[in-house]
C-alpha cells in the first residue's frame, strides 16, 4: 500500500475472503513500512538543511580561476583558506607564489575610506585587475572605482561608476539603424547614414557625397559600414526589414504600483518572415556602385560579416540558408561585383552552424574552419584562393569542442576536445595543440577529469583546473609546450564537507536504446540512505541538442537533486541520444522529432541501473525539468506513460511553434510542418495518463508563457486532471522556491503515496 499509490484495479478484482487476507497482510506490512517512512517532516527538514550543510563554503583550496596579468609571467587568484580569502600571485617562469597584498592593510584603508568595517579575509573587492608592472590593483566596490598601490599602501578613489545604459534583450534583432560615423583608416574621410543612404564627409572640406540613391525607409542601408583598408571604398548591407511579431507579458503584482504592468517583447518565431540583406560596394571618389546578383544568398535566415580583405580587393561574409541545410562563406569582388564560394557546408538534415568554428588567417590566403562533415566536429585548413580544403587538421572519433588560440607564426592550434581518451567518460575535456598540418598532436592535461585551462599572454604557461563530480578540483600550472607540471597550486579540502554526512554521486554508464552505445549518467542518493529499502526513482531532464547536460564538475550541492534525493527518492540525470558532443548522428536523432528527448535511452539506462541496485524502483519512476525539460517531462508521461508516472514541468516549451525561432527552426526544420504538430505537447494532450504539474513564470521572457497555458487549456478541453501553477513576477524559472517546495510535495504524494507534511512544520531556512 505505501508502494502502490492506486491500487484499486489489483485489488477490487479480488474475491471478498481473499481481500480480507489482503487486508490483514497490508495491515501487518505497513507496522514494517513505517519504520521505512520516508517524505517525512524530518526529511524534508533534512533536504532543506543540506543547502548549509553542503554550501561551498565547507570546500577550501577550491574555486580557483587565475587572472594573468597581460605581457607577464604572472597571474593571481583566490584561495579559499579557513581564515577566508585569501589573494596570492603566483610569478610562472620563478614557480613562486606570494601574498598579492597585505590584506590587514587593504581592509583598513577600505573601512577608513568606504565609511563601514571591511573584514581582511572577506574583502568585497568586483572587477580586480593588475597592472602590467604588478604594483596596483584596480577594483570596485559601493559603486566606485578603485585603486590600491600595493608598494605604499596608497587607496585612491577614482570616482563613481557610471549607471548602465539600457541593454538590448537577447531576443532583440539589431536594426543596424545605430551605428557611428566612420572615419577611413587614411582619416580623410568620415562615412555616415543619412535618409537611409550611404554618405560620406570629405574630412578637409566638409563636402558631402551621397554614394546609394536607393535607400527607403522599407530598404535601407546599415549603419555598420565598413572602409576598405586602402580607404578607397566602403560597404554597407543594404537591408529590407518585415514586421516584427511581439509577445505580451501582464506582471500581475508590480512592486511600485497596484495596478498591473503590460510588457511587450520582440520574439520571432518559427515560420515567420526575416529581413533581407545585400552587401553593395561603394567607391568614394568615383561614385562606382557595385550590388551583387544574390543567387548564392538567396533564401536567408542571416547573412553575416562582411568584413574587407586585407588587399582591398573583396569582402567576405557568410551566409546561412533558412532551414540550416546550407552555410556558406561567400566573397564578392569590390572589382567587378562578383560573388563566389569559399566554403559551404552542405546537410541532409542540418548545419549546425552556431558550432562552427573560423579563423581568417591574417597571411589573407587560408582560412582555419570546423566541420562536422566527418560526423565528428573537426578542424580543416582552407585555401582561400581556391575554396578547396588544404588538409584536415583533427581526426577521429572524437570531438573539438573550442579553439583556444591560433599561433599563426608557428602553425599551432590550441584546442580543447572530448572523447579522445579511450576508457574515460566520453565528455571529459582534455586540452591539447596541433599543427597546421595536422602533426604532433601533444596532450596537455593527461589526467583523468574535466579540465578548464587558461593560458598566459604568451602561451607559454596555463593554468589547469580539473575534477569530476566524484573528485575535488585539483589546480595546477603547466608547462605549454608540453603540458608538465611546473607547479602545484591548491588541492580541494573537503573534509568538512565530509564530516557534515557529504557524499558523492555515483557516475553510471549503461547502453542505450540500440544496446550497444554507452549512456552516462549520475545517481544521487540520500544522506541516511539503506540498501535495504526500496526507493522511487525521479529523472532530471534536460535534454536535447546544443550541449549535454550531465554534470561533469565537483558540486557540493546539486540545486535540482541534493535535497530531492534527500526526501527518500534516487534521483538520476542521464545524456541520450538527441543531446551533443558525441556525433553529429547521435545528436541528429533530434531532427524533426525532439518529442524523442532521448527518453529511449534514459529508460534502457534507468532499467540498467535497476537491474544493478535492486533498491531503485522502477514501477514508480517520476520526472522533472525546466524550458527544454518542461516540454520533455511533459512529454515523457505522454508518449511513455508506462514508464514515467508522474511529470513536473516548468516553463516548457511545449509546441515549437510557439518557441523562439532560432532553437525550433534548426532542430525542427524550415518550413513548418506536421513534424511540428507530432511533437507538440498541447497537440497530444490528450494522452495525458499519469499525474502532471505545469509551472510558469508570468513573465517569462525566453519561452513564452502561452505554451504552458495553452496545454493547460487543452488538458481541460481534454478533461485531464493536471495541477497548474502560475508564479507571479518570475521569468523563466523551474518554480523558485514556492515551486521547489510544490515539486517536493508532488512527488512525495504521487511517487510515495505519502501526504506531505504541513508547510508550516518545514524548516526551509527562510
């Protein structure tokens, strides 16, 4: 009975006798259940109390992220100690390491000067840097700048910070209508935009040139121009813009009023019309126009760039075709207007362009650019003269995931990868260079972990962090040229943490829905947990392409899992197919068909990790998750109700049509269709099975909170029971701490069969 939530259709089948045998053993049953209770008052005190008890703050030596000073050997940083923190250089050609400052003398100037007390080893200090000769620190702090000479112990304050000025919103497009006059690098010219036209300013005379004549209001020119390097010619992309499609958000409970607010925000969406830009030539003194035949860029999502070539004689730019099958770099003639392709990348399904990775190489002959062509993510070396690919810089099945620096005068690539390694967790990132020519390949950061480097100036040094979820970060300084250790700098201590009941996550692998490629995942469990015990299993989602998700780093505390678990639940988070970085075929299951979620492969592993731990138990599996996750976690008691009994879902995106146009058109493709309408949650409503939370932030500003309503409104169309929870104020958010609670209650009560306890017995710490 405490299993089993709804037993009825098991039980009512019975003969009368047989149910008073039932009955009875239930009765017995649940005097040893009782001693198992879990979702308890106690736990839920529990759950909450570890956001203290495992805060970072218990983890010394860690955190460490280095600040080298420019044109040196030295960076600093701060450590974490049991007085507080502390800051220390560290000089890399001597391997010395030194106290930045004396920190007693810092905070006494700062309380002298700031007006309050200012403890030594919790120094406020935002925005630090060193200068060059490693003498004075600048910072802020109370909204002023600062300057602290080292040497003499000398505070300066160097005035207020200016208030910011109103920033674009991400989902914004740029007009291009903004932009500067433009003086030509010989400084005898200023252009500018005026009536929508291209003009220019003899700098000497004041003389000015209309150079376009064809600029309107509904087809303008961007102000972004850009000269030639020999000032002889200027471009400008001439741009036909559409009306723009806005969501509108009423904040129910504004602070400073009584009345309710109405926000209006651009948001384009899949299917809808886009601008059109065409990069046109000018040249100043001869009036000379050139506008190109658009035949290679013709059907735009975007055209970016352009940007002039080093010789005057072109401009390149690139072009992305709408439904993400083609990309192009493109460079059009500033002699006779023609346009050709340097590169282009060509897809079945699509181009994953936000990935791709370019280097116009300042020789102005070869281009460094990244491909998943080969099904992996890789480097290529391009002849810019010919278009054609000089060589392939990495291979294997393996995948680039960032360039760090490009050493044009030794031909040496610094890159990070994943997957190189045989034996590892695939997604580990490991450091490592590479030549032009694809030669001498030397790994940099050889142990096993999740690195994050940072190199000097000169790329000689770096400084390399590593852990994983069930290792404390471990910081060290190398050598760049062939990653030895030079230094070690701080070793986590976790053993406070420790002593406060810590435990790590277990990291598990298991094969996915094809049986034979690995799935790796995360197992969190409670602090006083018991083999002996059976557990409901609850999924973190948070799937699909753009990245994986699977925390890879040491956490102390895990927000979304720590205290769930701690509440008597096993709570898992798995990367399966339709996610990255594995191959372009693995993440590709998401085209058209992001319904897919993955979901497959986290039931093949849930089940595997079942199999092992006999304590999981999977006839009571429950998930959540937030954005992406909303949609998926919906979706999972939809399309897999056998599997998933319970789903919380916050702020989902649950119809792509109804989400921001760059995610939906490149993994749904352009143009909308069926495959749209067969992954939508508010379209397959009717499905619903199983018990169902929706969350949403009124003012959600990344998804828009009418997807969450309008499966609310098809639920009750479909006369579906389902829990809705509006929370005022927020933006996009999983619940914040009202739907953190929300999310505990709900599954305690669906996946235990427990009623929670009363809110006004829980010791959230608020």
């Amino acid at each position: 009975i405490a299993y089993y939530p709804h037993p009825k259709s098991c039980i009512y089948k019975l003969n009368s006798r047989f149910k008073s045998g039932v009955l009875l053993f239930a009765l017995g049953s649940m005097s040893c259940i009782s001693l198992w209770a879990q979702g308890t008052v106690e736990d839920y005190n529990r759950a909450y109390a570890l956001r203290e008890k495992y805060n970072a703050k218990h983890v010394l030596y860690a955190g460490v992220v280095p600040h080298w000073v420019d044109q040196t050997s030295a960076f600093w940083y701060v450590r974490q100690t049991e007085k507080g923190k502390e800051y220390v250089k560290v000089d890399a050609a001597s391997k010395k390491r030194t106290a930045l400052f004396d920190q007693q003398k810092m905070a006494t100037a700062l309380t002298e000067k700031a007006g309050r007390e200012i403890n030594a080893y919790n120094l406020p200090l935002q925005n630090c840097r060193l200068n060059i000769s490693l003498d004075t620190l600048r910072f802020q702090l109370d909204g002023k700048f600062w300057a602290y000479s080292i040497k003499n112990n000398r505070l300066l304050d160097e005035g207020a910070i200016p208030p910011r000025g109103k920033e674009r919103h991400w989902m914004e497009v740029d007009d291009e209508k903004e932009g500067r006059p433009v003086t030509s690098p010989d400084g005898k010219w200023i252009a500018f935009i005026k009536n929508d036209n291209v003009y220019v300013r003899e700098v000497a005379t004041g003389k000015e040139t209309q150079l376009s004549q064809d600029g309107t209001l509904s087809n303008y020119y961007s102000s972004y121009i850009q000269w030639s390097p020999d000032s002889k010619s200027v471009v400008s992309c001439r741009i036909r813009p559409v009306e723009k499609r806005y969501v509108y958000y009423v904040e129910s409970s504004p602070a400073d009023q009584a009345q309710p607010k109405l926000h209006k925000q651009e948001y384009a969406k899949p299917g809808d019309e886009l601008r059109f830009k065409v990069p046109c030539i000018f040249e100043v003194e001869s009036g000379r126009r050139l506008i190109p035949s658009t035949e290679l860029f013709s059907h735009q999502y975007e055209l970016s760039g352009p940007m002039w070539n080093a010789d005057s004689k072109a401009i390149t730019f690139e072009y992305n075709e709408r439904g993400h099958k083609v990309y192009r770099v493109l460079e059009m003639s500033a002699v006779d207007g023609s346009v050709r392709t340097l590169i282009e990348e060509k897809e079945e399904k699509y181009v994953n362009y936000p990935r791709i990775y370019r280097n116009y190489l300042s020789d102005g002959k070869r281009i460094i650019w990244s491909s998943e062509r080969d099904n992996y993510n890789h480097l290529y070396l391009y002849d810019r003269a010919t278009g054609k690919p000089l060589n392939q810089i990495t291979k294997g099945e393996w995948y680039v995931r960032g360039v760090q620096h490009v050493d044009e005068a030794n031909e040496v690539i610094y890159f990070s990868a994943n997957g190189m390694k045989k034996g590892e967790d695939p997604y580990l990132i490991h450091y490592y260079k590479i030549n032009f020519d694809g030669s001498n390949l030397v790994e940099l950061t050889p142990e096993e972990g999740m690195h994050q480097c940072w190199y000097s100036s000169d790329y000689k040094y770096l400084v390399d962090v590593y852990s994983k979820v069930d290792q404390a970060p471990i910081a060290v300084l190398r050598d760049a040229k062939n990653g030895k250790i030079r230094m070690q700098l701080d070793k986590a201590d976790i053993s406070a943490l420790l002593a406060n009941g810590w435990k790590a996550p277990e990291v598990f692998s298991a094969k996915g829905r094809d049986g034979k490629t690995d799935m790796w995942g995360v197992i969190y469990r409670p602090s006083n947990f018991d083999p002996s015990k059976k557990y409901p299993v609850i999924e973190y989602i948070y799937s699909g392409p753009g990245d994986q998700y699977v925390p890879k780093t040491f956490s102390s505390y895990n927000w979304w899992m720590t205290s769930l678990a701690e509440l008597g639940f096993i709570v898992v988070q798995v990367d399966g197919m339709t996610t990255s970085f594995r191959s372009k075929e693995f993440e590709e299951v998401c085209y058209k068909n992001l319904k897919d979620a993955g979901l497959p492969d986290h039931i093949a592993w849930i089940k595997a990790a079942a199999q092992k731990y006999s304590y999981m138990d999977i006839d009571r599996v429950g998930i959540f998750g937030c954005s992406a996750g909303g949609q998926e976690s919906t979706g999972a008691v939809l399309f897999h109700p056998e599997f998933y009994k319970a789903a919380y879902s916050a702020c989902g995106c649950h119809d792509n049509r109804m989400d921001k146009i760059w995610w939906n058109e490149l993994w749904m493709g352009y143009p909308v269709d069926e495959s749209y309408s067969a992954c939508s949650n508010v379209d397959n409503a009717h499905l619903l099975s199983r018990p169902l939370m929706l969350v949403v932030g009124e003012l959600d500003d990344n998804v828009d909170p009418a997807s969450t309503m309008q499966v609310a409104n098809a639920l009750i169309k479909a006369n579906k029971d389902f829990e809705l929870v509006v929370i005022p104020g927020a933006h996009h958010t999983m619940g914040e701490d009202f739907g953190e609670h929300k999310r505990y209650d709900f599954f305690v009560r669906h996946l235990m069969g427990v009623t929670p306890p009363s809110w006004d017995k829980v010791k959230t710490g608020k």
